[in-house]
C-alpha cells in the first residue's frame, strides 16, 4: 500500500504529521549502531 | 461499520526492542479484550546499521566488543539484560548463535510476503529465525525455506531475491523514515496521527488504541 493510499504522505512531504506519544523510556528503542547493544545507545566507546 | 486502525511500524530485523515491541503491542491489544478495535497492521523497512558486514564469523558479543571498543564482559552484561527483558516478554534470545548480518535481503522477503498477504507471519518468523535460531537473514536459501514454510511459492521467493524484484520498496520505506525523522526502531504510527517510539509497555499501546478508536467515534457521532 503506497503512503498516499494510506493517508501518509511520501518522501516529498516531511516533517511528520503525527503527534508524539511520549513513552515511559527512550531505552527501549534502537538507534543506529548502538541498537546493537540494547540499551547501550549514548556509550562513548573511548571511555 | 468503522474501518480498521491502521498501525504503520518500522522495525529492522537484527533490532532486539524491535521484536519485544512487537510482543508488547500484541498484549497491549489483547489487553483491551472484546473492546479490541479492529487493526492493520503494515510492517515498513528499517536498516539500523547498513555498515553490518554480510558475513561475519564470529559471535554477536565478539562483534559487538569490536565495534563499540568495549570488554567482552560488558557487552555480555548488557545482552544478558536485554535476554532477560525479552524473557519476561515471553521471547527467547540466543545471542550466543545469533549470526550478524546485513538484513536487506530480509527486508525484500517481508515485502513479497506483503504482497502474499503473510507480511505479519513472515516478520515473526524473521526475528525468531534471527534471535532464536541463528538463522542468516540474508541468504536466499534460508529465506526461500522460510518463504515455503509459510506457503508462499519457493521459486517465485528465490527469482524476486536474486533479481531484487523488491530491492526499491525497500529503500523507499528507508526514504520515508528518513523523511518522517525516524532514527530509532521500533517506531509506530497509529492512523497516520500517533507516534510511539520504542518497545514501550503494552499499556501504553492499548491506551493510544483506545484514545484513537475514541476519536474516531467522536468523529463519527
């Protein structure tokens, strides 16, 4: 189903147009790289 | 009669709050019981770390001490956390045999299962095939068994992955992340209106369910 279809608009059409539900913790999603170790995304590996 | 809720999710294969989110909207939807709304639910393509080499041969905990500059002993406190969050998820990690990969050539049989309307069964068995089983995500063989186990033509799976017949619809739901600001997975869209970031608890979907169907009643009153 295309995000027109849906009632999504496409690439073209940024910023989201949906309304943040804040959750209870930033920790439970992943982000990049550091979603590799779960929980783990601010480490600074030279430390 | 009202259509169904529509829950947008991107989410990457190798993504381990990916899979919990998943338990964790199922339960928050079942928690609400014969007051349930209705929902499709369409899965979306997410690549956390496209710099993932196709093969690597050693273990998750090796290759994670390597790219992040950490212990051995961390990185094994820090997956027996996230196993134990899975757990109590009803989820079994095996982080011991997961095989890191590059996911796209997964991301491509979650489409051809869309198209064979088993885009939900393929995706569970992705992730269980991925934190469970040690399967490799990225082989055609592999994924061809799993296409076949779920009933969808094994010779129309291996041509549409060795041609990239849905290398495109891929990307653009990688573009259409990019351009919602979308950095983390799992990310849900409820009716193209709510955003939830992360594999938060279940009651947090079963309220977003519940204020979206009220809303739309509310609408149509």
């Amino acid at each position: 189903m295309s995000p027109e279809s849906r009632g999504l608009p496409t690439t073209e059409a940024a910023p989201a147009p949906f309304t943040m539900i804040e959750g209870a913790s930033d920790e439970l999603a992943c982000e990049g790289d550091a979603c590799l170790i779960p929980g783990f995304g601010s480490v600074d590996p030279a430390r | 009669m009202t259509s169904p809720i529509k829950i947008d999710i991107w989410s990457d294969i190798a993504c381990p709050w990916c899979y919990i989110g998943k338990r964790h909207l199922e339960a928050g939807i079942a928690a609400l019981g014969d007051d349930a709304p209705e929902v499709e639910i369409e899965y979306h393509s997410f690549e956390l770390s496209p710099d993932t080499p196709l093969d690597f041969e050693g273990s998750t905990t090796e290759y994670l001490s390597k790219a992040k500059g950490l212990p051995l002993e961390r990185v094994e406190q820090m997956l027996e956390h996230v196993t134990g969050v899975a757990s109590q998820a009803g989820l079994e990690y095996h982080f011991e045999s997961v095989a890191h990969t590059k996911t796209l050539k997964g991301h491509e049989l979650l489409h051809l299962a869309k198209a064979n309307g088993k885009q939900l069964e393929m995706k569970e068995r992705l992730l269980k095939a991925y934190f469970t089983e040690g399967g490799r995500v990225n082989r055609i063989d592999e994924l061809v068994g799993w296409a076949e186990e779920l009933g969808i033509d094994g010779a129309d799976a291996r041509e549409a992955l060795e041609s990239g017949r849905y290398a495109d619809d891929v990307q653009a739901d990688i573009a259409q992340a990019r351009a919602y600001g979308i950095q983390g997975v799992p990310f849900f869209v409820f009716e193209g209106r709510y955003g939830v970031s992360g594999a938060q608890p279940a009651e947090v979907f079963s309220q977003v369910l519940q204020q979206v169907d009220g809303e739309r009643e509310g609408t149509a009153a």
